[in-house]
C-alpha cells in the first residue's frame, strides 16, 4: 500500500485530498455494483471521478490503483479489469461502438472470500435462483462449444421451462431481461453475424465466464447434470 501512496504523493496535493479521491472511488464501485447486481463499471466513470475537479496526468490511475488496493485489503473484493479483445471479421456485425469501448475499459467487483464462506454469510435466498439460472445458461453455452446462436439456446432454456416471449416470471419478471442481464454482468457477450440467411444473434462465454474459477464451478454443474441424466452428452 505505500508504494501506491508515494505514487500519489507526486502529484503535489494533500494526504487528504487523496485519501477522499480514493474514498469516494470505492464508495462510487460499492453502491454501483450493489445497485446493479454485480454488473460491470465503467472505468470512464472511475476517470470522471478524479478529473471533474483535478487535472493532474495519470491521477486516476493511482487513484484506481489505491482503491483497488483499499478495496483488497479492507472490504475482502478484487476488482478486476474486464479486457477482452476481439476481431471482427467481414462476415461480422459488431454490436453498437458503446459495447466495444466498454469491452477494454471497465471493472467487476469479485469477493475474495472462499466459495463455502461466500456462500454461507453473504449470499442472500433471494439472488439465488439468479444464480441457478446463471450456471444453467452458461453450462448450455459450454455444452454447445462456448458459443451458440440465440435461437439455439432459448430451444434449450425454453425445456427447462424459460420462454423469451414471459415478461411475468415470479422469480426473473422478463426471462429476456435475465438474459441480458448476464450480458451487463459480463459473463456472456453476444454479436451478430451476417450470413446468406441474414443476421444472426450469437451468445458466446464473456470474461468472467473464462475465469477459472468460475470455469470449474461450471464444469462441475454440467458433471452434476451428466451423472443425473446419462443420455445428455452435448447439445445440437
């Protein structure tokens, strides 16, 4: 943390002008992942923090920098730059240029607490059929080679009873709205790809989805759903 600290000393204001810089850049990623259950920040938000009344070179990044280190050692979360750079072929149609600057330039809070103790003293009854839903799509996804057409996964959700067209889900309100909502948390990406039948929406896993431990907690779902149903062994 003092490395941090003398990084921030060089910019020639006050131990508490930094300090506060800091404090509301945490306070500014608590309530916004809170607010939006986990979905990714922007790190132009973070900027803007710093910048609205200072305009000192490189000062946010040591800003960023020192909250990510607070953020480590006092509230237990690692905040995670989300960077996922892609190529876009010809016979691709990227989604709106919004969605693409945010791709390289935004953040996750993820607990740092181990999986049983996470599960048992945070973990709140009422997100927990979002969870299940999580892990239920991103397993189809898995299943289907880590990318699969939008079509291709409602067949399969709407099996396990999920219909895109039920706006009145007792547990999600709109089902295509869980979905997208895995698009702004940022464990699936979608894309569109022009072919000789038209546009076609494609969901493939995103990064927190790649993240390894993530990664194994869904590996061990689909081994969970293998040993109860034998006859499932990939999805068409």
């Amino acid at each position: 943390m003092a490395d941090e600290a003398d990084a921030l000393s060089q910019f020639g204001i006050s131990k508490e002008e930094t300090d506060k810089l800091v404090s509301e850049v945490i306070r500014f990623l608590l309530f916004k992942s809170h607010q939006n259950s986990g979905c990714s920040i922007k790190r132009e938000d973070l900027t803007q923090i710093v910048t609205k009344n200072y305009r000192q070179r490189n000062l946010a990044a040591s800003v960023i920098n020192e909250a990510k280190t607070k953020l480590s050692s006092v509230f237990g979360y690692d905040l995670k730059e989300l960077q996922r750079s892609r190529t876009c072929s010809n016979a691709q149609t990227r989604l709106p240029q919004s969605q693409s600057n945010a791709d390289s330039k935004s953040y996750v809070l993820v607990s740092q607490l181990p999986i049983e103790v996470f599960r048992k003293h945070v973990v709140e009854e009422t997100t927990s059929p979002m969870t299940g839903f999580t892990f239920a799509v991103l397993a189809v996804v898995q299943l289907a080679g880590g990318k699969i057409p939008e079509e291709t996964l409602w067949h399969h959700l709407r099996r396990m009873g999920l219909h895109e067209s039920d706006e009145h889900n007792p547990v999600f309100g709109s089902n295509k709205q869980a979905l997208e909502t895995l698009v702004q948390q940022r464990f699936l990406h979608k894309e569109k790809v022009s072919g000789p039948e038209g546009n076609t929406l494609f969901y493939d896993l995103a990064e927190r989805a790649l993240d390894a431990q993530v990664s194994e907690r869904v590996k061990d779902y689909i081994s969970q759903i293998l040993k109860n149903d034998v006859s499932v062994v990939e999805l068409d």
